[in-house]
C-alpha cells in the first residue's frame, strides 16, 4: 500500500475488535469507508459478505492502490472514488448505507462534521464507527455510545444511530 503524510492504519487489535462487536457477518450490508486511506476497514467489511462497500479516498496515489487491491482480492462490491470525504457523504441519498467508517487525519476537525453529514446516510439503527486522537464525547443527535475502547494512542468508537429518529432529522441538538 502507498505511503502518505499522515497515513494511519487502523491496527489489527482495533480491527478485529470492531468486527467482534458487530458480528462476523454483514451479508447483505451496504458500507462507506469515508477516509478510507489503506482500506483495510472496507475490505474486511467486503470479505464478510457487505453488498457494497463505497471507498471515498481523496490522494489519487492511495486511491490508484486501492484499485489495485479490489483487482488482486477480486472486491466485486467495492466501489472506490478519488474525492472529499464530506462532499461524498453529503452527496449520498438518505438512509443509503447500514454502516459507515470514519477515520479521519487527527487534527484537521473533519471528524465533527463528518458525524453529521453521516447522520444523514445512515440507516436508523444502523452503525458508525470513528477513530480519534482523543475520545468522543457530546455526541451529536442522533448517535448513541454503543462500544468504544482505546489502543494506544487510537480512540476507537462504535456508536448507533438513533431507531425513532427518520435518516433526514437534523443531526445537531438545538436546546
């Protein structure tokens, strides 16, 4: 995989965490990996069976590789776009995906933003899962703390989007 600035794995201790606390199956899933980087988040969600996994990268040099493992793990469901994260995830239709990842570089307040812009996307019950530097806290309508859990410096978080609130509520509290 391609080196970048700023690149940061999700590590496998993390990964395999992640995928224990939502199950080994996501037959049938649809899933956006936002800051995909190495896109090892998407493609293990494609190797358990998701329908479709959309890879939003913005470095053509990572998103070049990206394609280039689709190709050599035969990724029929992965899908990868060379563009901003949150101008993807604005893009995407209501309710369009089951689970959605965020992993975006530390320190560049795109994760604040791109909570809300997921809130949208994401089917309700449906899953986010975010990395940071540091934990979350004040979550934004309509998230809900599912799991979270750290692994030296990454912060890592399992959070359901709220079941009696519709995909197109506004995603920000307003008391």
């Amino acid at each position: 995989m391609a080196n970048a600035p700023g690149l940061r794995p999700t590590p496998d201790r993390v990964r395999e965490t992640l995928f224990n606390w939502l199950g080994q199956d996501l037959t049938g899933w649809r899933c956006l990996d936002a800051f995909a980087g190495t896109g090892a988040l998407g493609f293990e969600a494609a190797s358990r069976g998701a329908q479709r996994v959309l890879l939003v990268e913005r470095e053509a040099r990572l998103a070049e590789s990206l394609r280039r493992v689709k190709v050599r793990l035969h990724a029929d469901a992965v899908e990868i776009v060379c563009a901003p994260a949150l101008g993807v995830l604005q893009a995407q239709g209501p309710a369009s995906f089951d689970l959605v990842f965020l992993d975006p570089p530390y320190g560049q307040g795109l994760l604040g933003p791109a909570l809300a812009a997921a809130a949208r996307v994401v089917v309700p019950g449906g899953w986010l899962y975010a990395e940071d530097a540091q934990p979350l806290t004040d979550l934004p309508v309509p998230w809900r703390l599912h799991r979270q859990g750290r692994a030296g410096r990454v912060h890592h978080h399992l959070l359901r989007r709220a079941s009696d609130l519709p995909a197109d509520a506004p995603s920000f509290r307003t008391d």
